[in-house]
C-alpha cells in the first residue's frame, strides 16, 4: 500500500476544555489534511488526548473524582469538540487506552534492553506544574523562579534517565543536513543554538509511583511510572502500530499488536508533519529525534510549529477569565466563520491576537460582503435574467482564476494557509469589482446586450465555482453550500474540479441564500 501523508497535532492535556489555541491547531491540521486530499493524496490525521501526569491527575482530584473516570467523561466532550470543528481525522488517540501503554512499554523495554537508561539520584528544585526539575539556567537574576513555573518545591528522588547527550552532536548534524525539518526557520534556528550553546541534560523519564502514580508503569521496574511527556510522545507511533504499519512493528516487536489484514495495512511511518506549538518544540525537536533514533526509527518529516494566539493583547488564561470560547463563537456566528477568522488572521508561524471587533469585522466585510455578496449576486441574476439556467460558456475570467488556482496549489503545498486566503480573496475581490465594472443589471435593460449579459453571468457563476473549490479545504459547509446552489451534484472537494468550464451551458443552478448574513439584520 502507498505510504499516506500522515500528519499529526498535539494530543491535548485532559485538564480543563478546549480553548482558542487548541482549535486552532486542529483546524490548520485539518486544513492541511483536507487540501493534500483535494489535491488526491491518501492522508492519514491523527489527534488525540494526553491523559496522564500529574496536571490531570490534579484536576481530577480537584473534581473529587479517579483519574480514569475524570478523563472519560472529559475524553466524550473533546472528540465532540473535533466533531463540532468537523475535522476529518482518521483516528483519535488517547493515551489510557492499551493499544497505546503497549506501545510505551514495548519502547521502554527495548531501549532499556539495549542500555540507554541508567537510574541515578537527583537533589534539586521542581516545578509542580511543568513536572520537571528546574536547573541553575531557570533561576531569573534575581535567584527566584518564574511563576509561570508555579509552585517550586525542593526534592531528592532517584530515577531513571535517558542519556540524550552522546546523541546532541548526531542531532545538530542532523538539523544542519535537513534545513526543512522544522519551519519556520526561527523555530529552526532556536533549536540550533539551544545545541550549540549548552550541553544536553539527561532526560528523566521516570516517576516514582510514590509521588505520582498516574502514568504507565515502567515495564522493568514497577515501581515508577513513565514521564508524561515520553508517554505522550510516543503516541505518534501508537496509531501507526495499532494499523499495522510495518515499519513500527518491525521495530517494536514487543507491542503485541498484530495488523488486522497485513495486505492492507498502511505504512504511516515516518510522519510527513508534526503540528505542534511553540512551547513544546524542544520535547519535539529534541526529545523526539533521540528517542526516535535510539528505537532504529525513521525521524518525521517535519515539524510546522505555530505561535499563540492571545486575546485583546493579554494572554489567554481561565484564572483572569481572558478566553475565548470556541463554541460559543462557532454558536453564534457559525463553524465556517470561525475557521475562516482564525487561519486568515494568523500565519503558521507567529503569534496571533483575537479581538471580537476584529472577527466582526473580518466577518462583515470579507465573508458577508466580500464571498457571500459575490455568490448571492451572481445567482440570483442568473435566475432573474436567465430563469436560473447557465448560458453559453465565456472564458473572460479564466485567466483570473488560472492564476488564483496555481498560486494556492502552491500554497497549500507549502502549508502556507493564509497566503491561500489572501490569494482567494484576491479572485473574490477581482469577481466583485468584475460585477461592477460590467453592470449586468444596466445589461439587462438592453435587448441588444443580450449575448454580453450571457457572457457576464456565465463568468460570475463559474467564478463561484470555482472559488467553492478552492475554499473547501478551509471552509468545507459553504463550498458545499456553494456547490449546491450552483446545482452541482458533486463535490468541490477535490482539486481538479478547479479548471475553468465545470458549469455546463443549459444546467440549471439551485436556489440562492445567504452564506453569511449580516448580523445586524439577524439582530432585528
Ligand atoms: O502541551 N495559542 O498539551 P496542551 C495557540 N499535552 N496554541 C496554543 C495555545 C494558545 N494560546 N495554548 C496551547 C500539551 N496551545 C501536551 C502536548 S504532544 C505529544 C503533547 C497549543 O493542551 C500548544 O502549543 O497544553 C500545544 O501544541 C497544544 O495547544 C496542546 O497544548
């Protein structure tokens, strides 16, 4: 079987619901799952949720509840959230469930095996929130800890580590042979000089089930669990196990896990992209290669690391109340304008700022006026002047959109999502001013403009089309929307029906309403 694009989010913590920075994620993921499958590729999408560690075990003890019980009844409400995104993944991964402790433990065992662990002793200062033990470089000048460590608490325990160090000088080669691996380039260039400039700390992967008790146990020693952050890792590599992806049960002969048809069972492995934000790139750029490299695996593709979103300049967070909630917006203004706002707002790269002046406006001007005023005009002329049937075909715009279809492939290729926006509004605004510019209703009045006013409307229809193509992979319910009014049977989800000429002269369209209605008419 050909080998999918396979790509990845971050798989969530279970401690609370999901906000803005979350949906984000899935929805750019998705977006770049739906466009790849546009252009006829086999994808794999996976998400999930990370279950253990102590921030859930905290919560759900906060909860008054067991730590099981807490994240299955939150675990419901996050796979109802990606089906309310409607992202279209292929699996959804939880790290309590024994296809993936099964992974974690057949890894452990063989790099235990094979002597990359050793236990050892460690006094010194721990953040209870990060789950990790600080160093001297933590410390600001002033000799305290940044509160965004949380509570620090002074501890002596001994544990198992992972020896990253003999492989920093095999990583940084790596990353210096593989300029593409992680983008963009300043993410990159942080990774790079954290190589260069301090030798590697050994990673502990173990806690004692004493202190922590919620976690995987250590298949060689029961008494320790897996550090969240080597269990939530692996879950790259669950899913491909659990479909009997060759490459990982090769590997990791120790799973258990057997393909339910090995004639069918898709190599997923390497990962093509990891979507991740950027305060986890460390775990992903380094961590994860090390890891990858000490089990004989492939190392993914790449890694997309995006930035945060804050909301009115501030930084989001449930204690101040600073959020935004997706649902409520996706309630009120509709799933499409929300995956809209957010990819066209914020670049795969840098940080973002929400403002619901900003999405009303963004709202208004470019989805009501710009997209919605544009199909709802050029179909209700068509059944004004034309009784809803396409007239003969007019290539007058076919450059335009040429041209708009090449430069988003290119986009979409590149995960350049809000250039693909940008380009696509560019062809909506060409097709306004078009309507404009050629004035079918003064057309319409005159007799003797007849076969112009033909050319007119089959060009804005077909200009609709189009663009539903186009939009698809960000805005899935109004392409298919758009696609329907036109009449069309089929879907726009797929590439090639971005060529100009897919209205048929003589077809009749459907019934126009409104993608985007103005909300203060909703209002009254
Ligand atoms: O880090 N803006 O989980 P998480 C944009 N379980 N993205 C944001 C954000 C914001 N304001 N806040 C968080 C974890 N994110 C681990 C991941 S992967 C093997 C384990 C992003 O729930 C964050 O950067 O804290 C991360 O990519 C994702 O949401 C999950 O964050």
């Amino acid at each position: 079987m050909s080998k999918p694009f396979y790509i990845t989010t971050a798989i969530d913590y279970l401690n609370g619901r999901p906000h803005l920075g979350h949906a984000y994620e899935k929805i750019a993921t998705d977006v770049i799952a739906r466009a790849r499958r546009s252009l006829g590729e086999k994808v794999f999408f996976l998400t999930g949720l990370d279950e253990h560690g102590q921030k859930v075990q905290q919560a759900a003890q906060k909860e008054g509840q067991e730590p099981q019980a807490y994240c299955d009844a939150l675990a419901a409400d996050w796979k109802e959230f990606a089906r309310q995104l409607q992202l279209t993944n292929d699996d959804f991964v939880r790290t309590t469930e024994p296809r993936h402790k099964a992974v974690v433990q057949a890894i452990l065992a063989k790099l235990h095996a094979a002597g990359h662990f050793y236990k050892a002793k460690h006094q010194g200062f721990y953040s209870v929130r990060e789950e990790t033990f600080l160093t001297e470089k933590d410390r600001r000048p002033d000799g305290t800890f940044d509160p965004a460590f949380g509570e620090v608490i002074e501890l002596v325990e001994e544990n198992y580590y992972f020896d990253l160090k003999q492989h920093q000088a095999w990583l940084l080669e790596y990353l210096e042979a593989h300029p593409d691996f992680i983008r963009p380039t300043s993410r990159r260039n942080e990774v790079l000089g954290l190589l260069k400039s301090n030798p590697l700390e050994d990673l502990c992967i173990s806690r004692p089930v004493a202190r922590l008790n919620w976690g995987i146990p250590l298949p060689f020693d029961p008494a320790y669990v897996t550090y969240v952050w080597f269990d939530a890792l692996v879950n790259y590599l669950t899913v491909p196990a659990a479909h009997g992806d060759p490459t990982v049960l090769e590997a990791l002969p120790a799973t258990g896990l057997q393909p339910s048809s090995p004639e069918t069972a898709p190599s997923l492995w390497p990962a093509d992209a990891h979507v991740i934000g950027k305060d986890i790139l460390k775990f992903h750029a380094v961590y994860w290669p090390i890891m990858l490299k000490a089990m004989g695996l492939p190392l993914p593709k790449q890694i997309i690391v995006h930035g945060w979103w804050q909301k009115d300049g501030a930084r989001i967070s449930k204690s101040t109340g600073n959020v935004v909630e997706p649902l409520a917006v996706i309630q009120e203004w509709g799933l499409d304008a929300f995956r809209y706002y957010v990819l066209r707002e914020l670049d795969l790269g840098p940080d973002g700022n929400w403002t619901d002046a900003g999405f009303a406006a963004r709202y208004q001007a470019e989805l009501a006026n710009g997209l919605g005023n544009l199909v709802n005009r050029s179909l209700s002329m068509l059944k004004r002047y034309r009784q809803g049937v396409v007239p003969a075909r007019s290539d007058e715009l076919a450059p335009d959109a040429a041209k708009a279809v090449a430069a988003t492939e290119r986009h979409w290729r590149d995960h350049e999502l809000q250039g693909a926006l940008q380009t696509i509004w560019a062809l909506v605004n060409r097709a306004n001013q078009y309507v404009d510019q050629t004035a079918p209703f003064k057309l319409a009045k005159d007799p003797a403009q007849a076969a112009r006013l033909d050319e007119v409307l089959y060009n804005l229809g077909e200009i609709c089309r189009v663009l539903a193509v186009l939009l698809w992979p960000f805005i899935p319910t109004t392409a298919e929307r758009i696609y329907a009014q036109l009449g069309l049977g089929a879907s726009p989800g797929r590439f090639t029906e971005a060529a100009w000429g897919g209205l048929t002269p003589g077809q009749a369209v459907g019934e126009p309403a409104p993608l985007f209605p103005r909300k203060d008419l909703v209002a009254k």
